[in-house]
C-alpha cells in the first residue's frame, strides 16, 4: 500500500477555508495541523465535536497524522457518546472551547495561531490506514462500527468528483448544510473540497438566509452541499440566492417537484448522491433526468443470496445496500423502498429493532414500539411510538428517552395504551401497529366543546373566598369531566388526571369555555379559556369503556 | 413586564408552533418563560428550520443564524414572540 498526500492540489497562499473572521491558506492549515497534531493527548481515538467545519478538518487531520482513529457517532445524544467511549476506552473529545462532554477526557481545540513555513512536502498518508469509524444502529440496540480507510475517502472524493466534473484546481467553494461528523458531510464537504484543491466554507447554515449569505461569503463556483429539507425551505422562501454551480443532495430522497423547483430557484443543476454509512457514497443521478441511480466509477453491485451487495477495491468485504433495488442490464438501478426495519428520518438511518430496545430498557416501560407513519408531506415525517407503562406519563418517557436516543428520534407523539396487539406468539405484527397507528391518528381529532358559566349561587362559593368568590379548581375539573362525558361515544371510566395546571382565577358568573381533546388509548388534553384567558389546562387518563376499541381481543 | 405588545401574540405563535410541528399539546400548555428547545419542549434544528418558514410566510420576518441574539429569540415562546413584534413585516 503506498501512501498518498493529505490534501490535494493547493498551493502555499490558495485559499482552502473560509471561516467568519477571513480566510485560511493551505499553508496556514498544514501549519495548524502540524501544531495541533503536536498537542494532541496520546490516545488511540478520539470523538471530534467542533462546530466549526475548518477546526474539524484540523483535527481530523491531525489525528490522521497522529495514527488516532476518528469516531463518527450518530448524534451528540451525551448517552451515545458515554456508549462509544465505553466501547473505545482510549477516547477523547476534540471539543469547541467552551464546550466539554461529561464524563470523557475533553482536550478543547486552541485558538490556532502562528506560521509555520510551507513544507517541502505534504504529508502523506497510507492507503490502508484506518482514519475514521462511521456508527449505524444495529437492530440489537448496540452502535456497528464501520471503518473508513484513508483510501476509501479519496477514492469517493474523485469518483465523486469525476462524475461531476469538478476538476483539480477548479477552485470552486463548497458550502455545506449538512453535519461533516455525517458519513455524507464528511464526503462531500470535507474530502471533496481538500482532495479537489477547492474553497471550504467552514460554517454550517440552517435558515435559508443564512445560506444565502454563506453563498455570498464565497467566490468562485459555488457548490452547495446540502439536503431535500433545506432545499425546501429555499424554495418555499423564495430567497433570491447568489449565483450557484451546482447543488449535491443527499440524505433523503428528493422528489421529481422539489429537483425542478430547486434547478428553477438556483438555475442550476441539482444531483443527488445515494449511500449509506456502511459503503460511503455510491451511486448518483440528476434527479430531473429520471429515477435511474448511475454507481460510482469503480463501484459493482452484485446479487448474492443476502440481497444485492456494493464491492469496491477500497471495501475489504461486500457490503449489503440497505434498501431494496433493481438493477438493469446497464448496471443502473432505481430504489424500491427500504427494508423492514431500516427507517430514515431527516438523514438520520436507525433500525426500528434498536429504538424499540432502547424504549424499553427504561425505567417503568413493560412494552413499547415505534412507527414511523406513511410519508405524506414535504417536511420530515416524524415517528410515533406505543407504549405500555402503567403510572408513568408519556411526558416522563419522553424525557427519559431523549438522554438515550437522537431528538431526531423522538416519537411525535408517544401514545401511552394498555396494551400492545401482541399475537398469540408474543410477536407485534407490522400491520398490527400500523392499524394501531391508523386508529389512533383517526381518533385524534375528537375534540368536546361546551361553553358555560357557574352560577354566584353555586353551592361550592360560600366561603370561597369571602368578598372575592373564585370557582374552586374541583368544580371545573368536573365539567371538564362532563364535557368529555357527554361527547364520547360510550361510557368510560375516569382513571386519573395526571397533570393539571390553574393558570388564573375563575369568578363566578364569568362563560368559560371548555374544550377536550380525545387523543385515543385513553388519553385526553383539556384547556378552560374565558375568552382568550387560559384558566385551566391539563391531562385526563380514562378507559376502559371509551379505550375498549383500541384494544385487540 | 416590558413587550407587553406582544402577549396577545403569544397565543397566536403558540398555535403556530404546535400546528406547524404537529405537537400533540394544547397550545395553552406551552409556558411563555419555558425553553422551547433541549429540554423544555424537546424541539430540534429542523423544527427551527420548518417554524422559521411557518413565521416568515405568516409574518414576514427572516430569521437568521447569524443574529446575535438568535439564540434569545428561539429561548421562549415570549422571546419569539417579542422578536416577532419587532420585526413583523405583516
């Protein structure tokens, strides 16, 4: 294995990053490298947290000339991040300055300062070195490492930019929405631009107009590296954008639509990237030219009896595609929907297997599954989630499970029910939850309107308070009761009110009005307004009467 | 309390984030002081992303990373609000 250089055709004083206080030079990066490199702890991995995309360049690169592995984790949920470094004991985290992850060794990156003069050479770096590790979830709810070789990044960063004609010494900029800690990020907006001799924009923008003045903040070509859900939002914004010289998306599918819409906005092309982070970037196509997905130069698909695999010469072994494909005699291929238990939301992959393992490995949950309902919208399509847990309120669960999962995860909403349409076998059949699912979201609409007022007479106000009558909260909460009562289609059975919150007084003779949302599997919110003064709001748990077709018999 | 012009937008903006973000809350419950993000409703980027667009197209104000109070505006149901009182544009 021979060894290659650490970055690609730059001269001394080109420009290689652009961060918000000016640009930085090749030879100031190769300089802020070597410093670093100097600095950083013995260890053998390390976790690389920074904000900024230039300052995670410099410390990607410096623990490749150090021989220390990056770790990629799929979120800085502080749970994963304990886990990987569990898993990895010789880690530490390469962190902004005023940031520290707790309970890892955490070396902050310095204000990079000083020159050092340009070397003779560029550092080289072995083919077969191992410099980083991608994490996907497993379905056993243990984090699968994937090793990332020195050679399979460059490899991809010039099929990538062979196939869309970025040469060496283009000189374009790249800015990118998208993590750089994301298999895809890392690709396409950091070994892109350095293997390509381009401009990176070392920031990270969100809102359209952040984009927008990123792309300002560059010259050149621009290239935007970015996803359907930003595109989205550009177009839906109507935010007149600088000139663009192409546009790379990746981490959803984007549709036909958005891909001319985008091209129309941006007038540009718009191309798509397809990969996963077992193999890295595979395939890609100009999604207004047709659904075809054209590989990657030196990228074969082969059937085999495990489903269709990705061999490469820089894959030690044949690596499974996670969605399912048909291939034509042109070796393209088009997407036939995912498998089983793989799920994407926002770029993020996840096995459905290990979200469920992780739901029920809290306190107090017997059983629990999650769903992610039929995409329908432009936006992301979030997951919902069933759960039994008897005393626990689906508030508490949901804070329980945002310290173990990605937020990106975390279901919208978390139904409570009690109990889950297990077979006869214990097994949860997909389409017993997915008619679970569809009840639910059918039933949620249920709301209970009634408009009244509590007489100065009532019973209940004599003493409370003299001079200054006030509705006591009990009498309220039973019209709230009654309302539900009156509205629901059967009769059931008030279980408790888990949480209620009297938010301002409410006088006698005073109409209030009150409203019940029936959530379905027992559950209900309430809120008591006299006009648009809140009064009251809370939770109502009920059944089994009115929960009774829920359940599975 | 200063802003008091905008608490009867607070309402309205509660209604918006819960719609635009398809919570299953009563706009009501949304405290006016509690975080909107980490820990207090648990919302995420793209939810920034998805309820600067529902905020621009309903009152023509561009949120942007880049202003140096944006992490003020996105603290608090009040705070957005407030912010949205001084930069509507409709």
């Amino acid at each position: 294995m021979y060894d290659t250089p650490l970055i690609g055709p730059y001269s001394s004083d080109d420009v290689l990053a652009r961060e918000p206080d000016g640009s930085r030079t090749a030879r100031q990066f190769l300089s802020d490298v070597v410093r670093l490199a100097e600095s950083l702890p013995d260890r053998l991995t390390v976790i690389n947290l920074t904000t900024s995309r230039y300052e995670f360049l410099v410390g990607f690169a410096a623990a490749i000339l150090r021989r220390q592995v990056t770790l990629l984790p799929q979120s800085r949920a502080v749970q994963t991040l304990r886990r990987i470094a569990g898993d990895y004991p010789e880690s530490y985290a390469l962190t902004d300055r005023d940031d520290r992850v707790e309970g890892i060794e955490s070396v902050a990156i310095q204000p990079l300062k000083g020159l050092a003069p340009w070397p003779g050479e560029i550092p080289l770096v072995p083919l077969n070195q191992v410099v980083a590790i991608a994490f996907t979830s497993g379905s056993t709810g243990q984090p699968m490492p994937n090793k990332k070789t020195w050679g399979a990044l460059t490899a991809v960063a010039y099929a990538t930019g062979s196939r869309l004609g970025i040469t060496g010494g283009d000189r374009a900029s790249v800015v990118a929405t998208v993590p750089h800690q994301h298999m895809f990020g890392l690709e396409a907006s950091v070994m892109l631009p350095i293997m390509h001799g381009l401009v990176m924009h070392a920031g990270r923008p969100l809102f359209p107009a952040d984009i927008l003045s990123a792309l300002a903040d560059v010259e050149g070509r621009r290239i935007l590296v970015t996803t359907p859900l930003h595109l989205r939002a550009c177009v839906t914004e109507g935010v007149r954008m600088p000139p663009v010289g192409l546009i790379l998306s990746a981490t959803a599918p984007l549709s036909q639509g958005l891909a001319q819409e985008a091209e129309r906005h941006f007038h540009t092309e718009v191309h798509e990237i397809f990969g996963f982070a077992e193999a890295g970037s595979v395939a890609e196509r100009r999604t207004t030219a047709g659904n075809s997905w054209r590989p990657l130069e030196g990228v074969r698909l082969q059937s085999s009896e495990m489903g269709w695999t990705v061999q490469t010469d820089y894959l030690p072994v044949p690596v499974r595609v996670p969605d399912r494909i048909a291939v034509d005699a042109q070796g393209l291929f088009v997407l036939h929907g995912r498998e089983a238990d793989q799920i994407n939301v926002a770029g993020h992959r996840v096995s459905l297997g290990d979200l469920n393992q992780k739901l029920l490995e809290i306190e107090g949950v017997q059983d629990g599954v999650f769903y992610l309902p039929e995409e329908g919208s432009d936006f992301v399509t979030r997951l919902m989630a069933f759960v039994v847990a008897p005393g626990k309120t689906s508030e508490e669960i949901q804070r329980a499970l945002r310290t173990h999962i990605d937020p990106v995860f975390l279901p919208r909403p978390l139904v409570c029910v009690p109990s889950l349409p297990r077979n006869a076998t214990g097994k949860l059949p997909y389409e017993s939850v997915h008619e679970l699912a569809r009840q639910w979201l059918q039933v949620r609409a249920t709301v209970h309107e009634r408009v009244l007022s509590i007489s100065h007479d009532h019973p209940s106000l004599a003493g409370h308070f003299p001079g200054y009558p006030v509705v006591p909260g009990v009498v309220l909460l039973n019209e709230v009761l009654e309302t539900l009562r009156r509205g629901s289609a059967t009769s059931l059975v008030v279980k408790g009110l888990p949480t209620v919150k009297f938010s301002s007084p409410l006088r006698p003779g005073e109409v209030v009005t009150i409203r019940v949302d029936e959530e379905g599997a027992g559950q209900a919110i309430f809120s008591c307004r006299v006009a648009a003064r809140l009064v009251a709001s809370g939770t109502i748990e009920f059944g089994p009467g009115a929960a009774a077709h829920m359940e599975r018999t | 309390m200063e802003h008091s012009e905008s608490r009867p937008l607070e309402q309205e903006v509660s209604n918006l984030i819960v719609q635009t973000l398809k919570l299953k809350i009563d706009s009501a419950t949304i405290q006016p002081e509690a975080a909107l993000f980490g820990d207090g409703l648990g919302l995420d980027s793209i939810d920034a992303l998805e309820l600067s667009l529902a905020i621009s197209q309903t009152y023509g104000y561009q949120l942007k990373s880049s202003d140096p109070d944006i992490k003020a505006i996105f603290s608090s149901l009040r705070a957005l609000a407030n912010a949205i009182v001084k930069h509507r544009t409709k």
